[in-house]
C-alpha cells in the first residue's frame, strides 16, 4: 500500500509528495548507520569485533548493522531479535520467509508480518546483487513464501543469529534487568536482551543491546512485568494524557487515498 501510494498520485495536489519517515527511507538507514561505528568506537576504537542484539520488525535498523559491517566496521555476529511474529527467525532457522497473521504483543513497534527492508539484505548478502533473481523471488510473495538455495542460505551463520522472545519471556527479561541492574528497560529492548541471555554460552566477546524508547511509553507492558516509573518526562506526560484519535480504514480498497484526498 505504502509503494503503490508513491507510485500513484491522484489524490495528492500538483505541488505535494509522499515522503516515507520509517525504514523505507534510506535516510532515516544511513542515521543509523552512524551510532554503529559510534559504538564500536566507545568499546573498543574499531580494534574488535562486537556482537549487536538487534530488536527489529522491520529490519531496518538490523539492515543498517549489516551496512556499517559492509562499510568496515569490524563485527561478529547481529543477533536478530525478534518478538512472537517471528518471519525472520523463521527464515534465518529454518530458511522459511513466508507471511502469517500478525500477533498483538506488548512490543507493538514489531508486530508486522512483512519485513520490508528484508529484501535489501536479500539482494545484498545472499544473492550477490543479482537483481532479476531477487525480482522472481519476490514476484508470488506473499501468496507464497520465500526460500533460497541452501547453499546459498548457509551464509547465514556466518553474520546472523536469531531468536524469537513472547510476551511472558520478555516480561520476565524486564523483570531479571530490574532486578539485577536496577535498570528498566522497555519491551522492545527487552526482547534482544532477552535474545542475548538466550545465546551467552554462543556469542564470543562483547555484546551491545540495542535500546528503543523510554519504558514509560509502555506503561501496560510495566504493569505486566510488575515495574512501574515514578519520575515520568513532562512531554511524554502531557503526550500520553491527550486524547487519542484514530480512524480505521480497509486497506484492500482505495479507501486511504480516498481519506488523505479527503482531507487535504
């Protein structure tokens, strides 16, 4: 829906443009690109290779990992972690990049069914940039799932690792870094935490968790880890208190041109 409201321009005026501010956008990649090399410069001046945990839906910010890496940031492993809507666990498992219904969990920023910026390191890492074969595996999906060659999928273990957190792992993570470290952290960290606790005894050196948000955006997720935050920031206080607004449309119709035509 996204490309196609790039692609077609009927209900945008002569003089506007669509502009992508999620992982879509190169941009907001090569912002991220950055705090990699910046990290690995805080540790250890680029001397060594680190391991990143990655909390991720979309696989932009792993995507952007993979780039620093590209670009001669010394790295050892991304570990891909993901919540209970687990498409790239499955695939770097079990070589199934096929879609399913998306689960609500308490990490919403990752409850999707389709990573987009996934066929980016398809066409990067695995399939050495060959673009008409990444185009013919992507011409039945999502009708039906994607699958490479095993040779070629073997790569994986080289640079990737995974790992798939539910609900009640990721509460009890929250809980575990409360405890420990006197540290809350939100739900979405939480889960590559998690992953990282999952694979201590396999990951060699150090190892840098990715960190999201402020936990106080998810206060139903500290209900459910039993956490609560006193000194919660003013703006994201007068933000949560306003009344929120929202408008469902069907996305298998024109309905969301129709609204932004609308209303513009």
């Amino acid at each position: 829906m996204v490309k196609r409201g790039f692609n077609e321009r009927d209900f945008l005026k002569s003089n506007q443009y669509l502009l992508a501010v999620n992982s879509i956008n190169w941009v907001r990649i090569i912002g991220q690109i950055c705090y990699y090399f910046y990290a690995s410069l805080k540790v250890n001046k680029l001397s060594e290779s680190l391991n990143f945990s990655v909390p991720t839906g979309n696989f932009g910010n792993v995507f952007a990992c993979y780039a620093a890496f590209k670009m001669g940031m010394p790295l050892s492993k991304i570990v891909v972690a993901v919540n209970s809507n687990d498409i790239l666990d499955r695939f770097f498992r079990n070589n199934d990049y096929s879609k399913s219904e998306v689960n609500e969990t308490i990490s919403p920023s990752m409850d999707i069914s389709v990573a987009s910026n996934f066929e980016r390191l398809l066409y990067d890492f695995y399939l050495n940039r060959d673009s008409d074969l990444c185009s013919k595996l992507y011409s039945k999906f999502p009708d039906e799932g994607i699958q490479i060659n095993e040779a070629i999928w073997d790569k994986s273990s080289d640079l990737f690792m995974s790992y798939s957190s539910d609900d009640i792992s990721t509460s009890e993570c929250m809980q575990f870094y409360y405890k420990n470290f006197n540290y809350i952290m939100d739900p979405h960290t939480a889960v590559a935490a998690d992953a990282v606790k999952n694979f201590k005894n396999s990951l060699k050196g150090k190892t840098i968790i990715l960190s999201t948000a402020h936990p106080a955006k998810f206060p139903s997720a500290l209900k459910n880890a039993g956490l609560s935050i006193n000194n919660i920031p003013k703006k994201l206080t007068e933000v949560l208190n306003k009344n929120e607004v929202a408008k469902k449309l069907n996305i298998k119709d024109n309905s969301i041109f129709r609204f932004i035509k609308e209303k513009n």
